[in-house]
C-alpha cells in the first residue's frame, strides 16, 4: 500500500474507533493518478493550435486550457536520443542512445556507449511505475531496439503494440525505406501482424483504449505512452482529413512561414518583435513554376490532415477516459520528440531519389493519391520552414527548429490553466517531474540490488504547483551533442554548431528567451559568457564521454548509402 493510502486508511480507522462510523470515501480520492504521455514524431514548433498553427487541433488546445504549455522546451534533434532521454531522465550519451542506430559510423560502434540502443544501465520510467503498482502500456513507435531483451515488453511495459525501426507505413505492414527488410512489429514481445484496416493514429489509440480497458475492474492506476507516428514520413494521412486544407497552402512557404510567426507572436508563443532568419536552402516559392507550387501546396495539406486525424484520436481516447470516470484524475503530457523533419527525398516536382525502389515495392508520389494508401510523401525542406516557424533550421540541427518543440501538460499536480511559460525545460526534466506528480520515488541510481545511470534531469514539479518561480537556475549549464551536432544552455542563454548540415566552423551565441529566432549572433559581444559556456561544453564532453565525429561523416550518406548501392 502507498504511504499516502496507508496514512488514509489508519486516519479512517481512527475515526472509526472514535466515533463508530465514517462517511464512505470515494477509491477514486485515494487513487494516485493516472499518466497518458503523448509523443508526437517530427512534430514542428508551431505545428498545433494554440502555438499558431492553421492546422486544427482542437483537443491538443482542450489540454492547453486547461493546463500549461511549455514554449521553451527543449529536447534532441532525432527520435530515438530524444525518446531514451525522456523515458529514463539519462543524457544520451550514458543511456546508449547518442545517435539513431542507422546514422552511427562504424567508428562510434565499436564503443560500447554507442549503439543505438537502450542499455541496462538505465531504468525506464515505465519500469519505476510499474513497480509501484501502476499498469503500464505502450502503442506506437519505440525505436530503441529490436532484440527481445530491448523492446519494451523487456523495459517495464505490461502491454505493447510496438513498432520497432525509425519509422513504417502508415496504412500497411510495409518498410518504408529500403534500409529494412521489412516493417518490424511486435506485441508483448511477439511478431506481430497489422490488421487489414490498419491507419497508425487510430490503431494506436484503439489499443491504448483496449489496454486500459482490460484492467477497469481494479483500482491501479494506469501509464499509456502513445508515440504516434504522426507526423514522420510517410506523411499519409485520410483524404477527409487532408482535403479540408484544400487551398490552405497555395500561397507558399514564405507567406506561410510569416503567417505562422504572427499567430505565435499574437499567442504570447514567442516575444512581441520575433525576427525569423531565412533557413539557407529553402527556395524561392515565386520562382517554381505553377505544377511545382501545387504539388508542394498539396504535401502540406496532407500533413496537416495528418497532424489534424492524430489529434481526433487523441479525443477519442480523452471521450474515452471520461466515460469510465478517469478523465479529471490523469495527468496529459503532449510533445513532440524533435522538430519538423526537412529531408530532401521527395523533390520539388514530385520525383525522388528512391524512384526505382519505389517502382519496385508499388510506392508512388502522384499528387492525385498523395497520402493515401501506398503513396509516399514529405514536406521537404522548404516546407518544414513553415512548421518550424519562427525558428532557424528543423530536425537533425542543433538550432532552435530542431530541438526547440511544443509541451502541453495538464491534470493533477498542474495548478495553472490556460497559461503559457517560457521558462526553459530540457528533456531528461520529464521522468522525474512525472514520478514527483504521482508521488513515485525516484530510483536516485540504484535499481533492484545494483547501481545504475541515475536520473539527471531536474523535477520542476513544484513550478507546476506554483511554489517555484523558475526550474533551472541561471547557472546550472545543460549540454547536447548529436552527430556532431551541438549546444549547451545556461539560463536564458544558449551556444551552439552545427558541423554536420551546417559545416559551422564556429560556435554561435543567442539569448534564445528574446531571439527564439537565433538572428543575431553575441558571441563577439559577450566573448566572457562563450568562453564560459564552452568550458562547460567541454567538461559535458568529458563527463559523458561524448565522441568526436569522423572525418567526412555524412548523415544522409550513412542511412541510406547501402540501401542505394543494393539498388
């Protein structure tokens, strides 16, 4: 029995022995609340409602209400560091995850720290819950391993529909890159098969709702993580869905982009005055010609249906909880677990690089069918600047586009509603600022009889609560590295280089709490401040072991040169 139950029940008893009897207490009043964590793939800064969007997400913005949304939240540039990190509260460089497994060179594997994949050095947060009592379930994209001793059924998970590779077709049990034999599913630890009706978003919550369904008759709360697939490519999404953005796009990326800014700004989303630098590589919307304007149109309308069907399911499961009495005890976390994904593989025409294996497995890029069942599509670089909007760069960069997301939490413990913080939160705050809401202790790196990582992320639960006026003080610096790729934040300021995407040869220095933007550069204006912030870079490195790149190391080379060598 929880320490908070067990003072309940002798308090009861004592009246009881006092006065004889005792008005009923309702079990939900001792229940410790439930957690629904909710990670969206590739989602953008300002790619729901209430941080700007033009794309309809009405739910998402229920939670907003009633909660709080994070506008400086701060996570990794690609999905599996950033999922290690928040279901363990572990730098990634100490949870096995420095990189996507696809993208590590040989030179980095040969380094038991990297590979890839989720250690048994780390405790997942589903494992700490698990064993104090809490169901706990898992539907959707796990990519952090594939062996049976890594999937989550292995990590603390009762319950799983996973889906194990960097991403899958959306409608079918098909690879979507010609890096994988075929699409890796898996349910308790099982191979699993996809049913014939099968649309990732619905899929998920329908197993979610089947999950916590089959333990109703008890009263042990429950943790669903739902990490969607919505919105990595493929993008597919219903016609329905697509088809109301009909038109939506035509005026282009740059409009768009703009658009966006002043909605985030006339939100309170970012500072009144927000300057948005031109992303190097997005083209000139007025030069493409008409069929090349309303293909790229159409690539964002299927997006946004995406985006939009993902927040649908999102509702049906919240309809759901309310109808079996759980709704007000259950605390909602929605992020997305890096920004908007730029890739190149669909080109500005509708062509791709992946044509003959295209061809060769029934994939299509026409822009009659985009979306639906066997096409293909991306937004594109150019496209992905509209969902960052107003930040500089999307996925994979260590600027703001690709590590700066929206977070939305509301339920218990949240004593806010309806207001946005731009106070700066990274990703390995999570776990312990969930355990803390739920009143789970944390594990402080000893697990079941050994030593393992412990958690290194700050529990900002009493700034939910209201009692904290901030969660990282001024001088507490947080450092990031992936592919090469780097940052490290210290109050309301941030260094950073991209070597690899960029080829920065210098670090760059922005107050990222005024200039979300990163437009203007001051490290020659506070050369003490960098110089202090890249000592502290260096002493991360050195503390987690971080490995330099190779020399001529390329990302896009990495993942998909063997794959187009076999081709």
């Amino acid at each position: 029995m929880h320490i908070k139950d067990r003072y309940t029940y002798f308090l009861r008893a004592a009246l009881i022995l006092l006065v004889g009897t005792v008005a009923p207490v309702n079990a939900q009043d001792m229940k410790r609340p439930n957690i629904i964590l909710i990670l969206a793939d590739d989602l953008g800064y300002t790619d729901i409602s209430p941080f700007g969007s033009e794309i309809s997400t009405p739910n998402i913005a229920r939670l907003a209400a009633q909660g709080l949304s994070f506008t400086n939240y701060h996570t990794a540039g690609s999905c599996a560091p950033a999922r290690a990190m928040l279901l363990t509260g572990v730098d990634s460089h100490r949870n096995g995850v420095p990189n996507i497994p696809e993208a590590l060179p040989a030179e980095q594997m040969a380094y038991e720290h990297y590979q890839g994949v989720l250690n048994d050095k780390v405790v997942t947060l589903a494992n700490v819950l698990q064993d104090n009592g809490y169901h706990t379930y898992m539907t959707g994209k796990w990519h952090l391993g594939h062996t049976p001793e890594l999937l989550p059924s292995s990590r603390g998970f009762d319950r799983t529909i996973a889906m194990a590779d960097t991403g899958a077709d959306n409608w079918d049990q098909r690879t979507y890159l010609p890096i994988y034999e075929q699409a890796n599913w898996y349910a308790d630890g099982a191979e699993h098969t996809l049913p014939d009706d099968f649309y990732s978003s619905e899929y998920f919550i329908d197993k979610t709702i089947e999950f916590i369904g089959s333990n109703g008759s008890d009263d042990n709360p429950f943790f669903a993580y739902i990490p969607f697939q919505a919105v990595h490519m493929p993008v597919q999404a219903p016609r329905e869905f697509s088809d109301k953005y009909t038109g939506m796009y035509d005026e282009g990326w740059t409009v768009m982009r703009e658009r966006r800014r002043l909605a985030a700004e006339a939100a309170g989303v970012i500072p009144a005055g927000t300057q948005a630098a031109i992303t190097p590589g997005t083209l000139d919307w007025d030069s493409l010609p008409d069929e090349q304007k309303r293909y790229n149109a159409r690539r964002m309308e299927v997006y946004a249906g995406m985006v939009e069907a993902m927040d649908m399911h999102i509702g049906r499961l919240m309809a759901y909880l309310q109808s079996i009495g759980e709704y007000e005890n259950t605390l909602f976390i929605f992020t997305s677990d890096n920004g908007a994904e730029g890739s190149n593989l669909i080109r500005q025409d509708g062509s791709s690089l992946l044509a003959r294996w295209f061809e060769t497995v029934g994939y299509n890029s026409d822009y009659e069918t985009l979306g639906e069942a066997n096409s293909w599509s991306s937004i594109g670089p150019s496209n992905a600047t509209i969902a960052a909007s107003p930040l500089y760069y999307y996925k994979f960069h260590a600027s703001e586009g690709g590590l700066r997301v929206p977070l939305v939490m509301a339920g218990p413990g949240i004593n806010k509603s309806d207001e946005l913080t731009d106070e700066f939160v990274f990703v390995t705050d999570l776990a312990p600022t969930i355990l803390s809401l739920v009143d789970v202790e944390n594990h402080q790196g000893y697990w079941q009889n050994r030593e393992v990582e412990p958690i290194i992320g700050k529990d900002f639960s009493a700034f939910l609560a209201g009692e904290d006026a901030s969660v990282h003080g001024d001088s507490n610096p947080i450092g990031y590295e992936l592919g090469g790729n780097s940052a490290l934040f210290k109050g309301d300021y941030k260094i950073v280089i991209n070597a690899v995407g960029q080829n920065d040869a210098d670090w760059h220095l922005f107050n990222i709490k005024t200039d979300p933007g990163e437009t203007t550069n001051l490290a020659q204006q506070m050369p003490a401040l960098l110089e202090e912030m890249l000592a502290d870079y260096e002493a991360y490195v050195e503390n987690n072991n971080v490995l330099p790149m190779p020399d001529g190391y390329n990302r896009s080379g990495q993942i998909l040169g063997d794959a187009l060598r076999q081709q």
